[in-house]
C-alpha cells in the first residue's frame, strides 16, 4: 500500500521538477538573450549572429532542460543533419499537438546546424508577449512574426477556423522570410497546421496553404520534423508538463516542390508525406499518447 501511495505522488513530484527546471531554464535564456542585444549594440555581433547565438543557446537551455527530467524518455530517428545542412535553403514542418512541441524541437538543433542553416522560426505575434521568455523566443531570435487578426488563433485557444491574418503587417514579415530563403539561404520552421492540433489522434489538420507559397516560389526542400507522445508529457489543456512518458522525434525530408507547382499543390503533398511520417513514428514509439 505503500509503495502505491508512493508511486501516485510520483508523476506530481515530477511536475513540481518540471516547473523548477522549466523557470530556471527560462530565466537563464532570457538573460543570455539579452546579453547578446547588448552585444550587438556595442558592436560586437552583427544581427545575424547575434540572432545565431540566441538560437543557438536556447538549444543548448532546452537540452540541459530535458537532460534534468529524465522522467521524459526520448527517441530520435532519420535524423541526418548533414543532409540537412546540405539542402538549405530548406524548411522545416512541426506538427503542433502541445507546449512541450518547442523545447523538444529546439533541443534537437545542433549548434553546427544553426551556425550553418541560420534557423529561424515562424510564431504567432502574441507569443512575443510572454513575459521574459517572449523577446527571448521572438525578436531576439529572429523570429517571423503572423500577425492573426483572431484572437489566440495559433496559439491553441483562438479559433481553430480562423487563421486570417492582418495582411499589411503581415508583409513585412514575408519580404524579410523571402530575403532569408533567397540571399541568406537560411533554414524556417514552422507549424502547418496553424495552431495546436486538438485532436491528433485522428491524424493532422489541413495545412495552410500560404505558409508554402515561399517553398512553392523556390523549390525550397521541405523537411519533416514529426513528434510524437508531447501530450503526454505536456497535456494541451495542463498548466505544466512533465509527466513521465516516452517521447519521439523524426527527421526526414519530405519532399522537393517541382517547378510551377502551386502553394496548394505543395500543401497537400507535403501533408501527406508527413502524415505517413508521423504515423510511421508512432509504430517505432509503440506507445499511444494521451491527448487530454
């Protein structure tokens, strides 16, 4: 009975290590985020390495983060980076099912992968509003912004309908993500989806077909990188994660749009090489995740 009442308290003990890891590790990258804006304003970095060193230290905080909860397992497949690297410009999918999504992806990036590729992510603007963390995540790494016009949309809670977004703010975040595939010939990520699948279980929802209107335009490599098991470290709708679980993660490229392919074209393509990757995941795993 005892060893019982022991093993109860367990998963809420690990929560409490959780939250603990997760603040300092926080704090930690907002600081060092901030050390580099200064840097740069001495004229020690320029804004792309300053950028560089940003992402480059939140890979390094969330892989020290997830290394202090070993309560979360975690398997990596296909993940050839050199043939990333290799194919940059590129970009980069996530399916988008819980919080725990961004430490997990950005824990896997090697540092080499970062310097090289110059990653950058696509976010909601109303990320960049999170207290500390926000700038950290969003300007300091250099970050596009969606500016959607529905409150929450992409974020897990707006409108799971609504993606629309404010399209005069919003050209100006695709000229810079234009000028970042074609003169910096860097790497971006995102989630296609557009917010946080509710309902992962019965497979991903549509893609947004504007957020492949750049890999349409240049023929960009698309990437695939498929998590698996988050919900069950991190359950959508929980405060905070850190249940014990075993989680996954491929990476594999997907696919090369053709010449004169359409963003919708592109779209349903990649949605469905990556729904094969992500099922295909599941069965290495062998684990279902719980979703609530």
């Amino acid at each position: 009975v005892a060893l019982s009442t022991h093993m109860m308290f367990l998963p809420e003990l690990c929560r409490v290590w959780f939250a603990i890891t997760l603040i300092c590790t926080v704090l930690l990258l907002g600081l060092a985020t901030r050390v580099g804006i200064l840097f740069e304003t001495c004229g020690l970095l320029s804004e792309v390495s300053r950028q560089d060193l940003s992402v480059t230290f939140a890979a390094l905080c969330f892989r020290g983060f997830l290394l202090a909860n070993p309560q979360i397992r975690i398997k990596k497949f296909d993940m050839d980076f050199d043939k990333l690297i290799a194919s940059a410009p590129a970009m980069v999918l996530i399916n988008h099912c819980s919080f725990f999504d961004f430490f997990l992806f950005t824990a896997m990036l090697p540092p080499s992968v970062i310097r090289s590729t110059h990653v950058r992510t696509v976010m909601s603007a109303s990320l960049g509003k999170i207290p500390w963390l926000g700038k950290s995540m969003g300007d300091h790494a250099g970050s596009f912004k969606v500016f959607f016009q529905a409150k929450g949309a992409g974020f897990g809670k707006g409108d799971a309908s609504d993606f629309s977004v404010d399209r005069d703010r919003q050209q100006a975040e695709t000229d810079r993500m234009a000028a970042h595939i074609e003169t910096t010939k860097g790497m971006i990520a995102f989630c296609p989806e557009g917010g946080m699948n509710k309902t992962p279980l019965e497979g991903l929802n549509p893609f947004r077909r504007g957020s492949f209107a750049q890999a349409a335009k240049y023929s960009t490599p698309i990437w695939g990188a498929a998590l698996h098991g988050c919900t069950s470290a991190w359950p959508r709708d929980a405060k905070i994660g850190g249940y014990p679980c075993t989680v996954g993660l491929s990476l594999k490229q997907l696919m090369v749009p053709a010449a004169g392919a359409t963003a919708a074209e592109v779209a349903e393509a990649s949605q469905v090489a990556m729904q094969l990757q992500v099922d295909e995941l599941a069965q290495r795993i062998g684990e279902k995740p719980k979703v609530a």
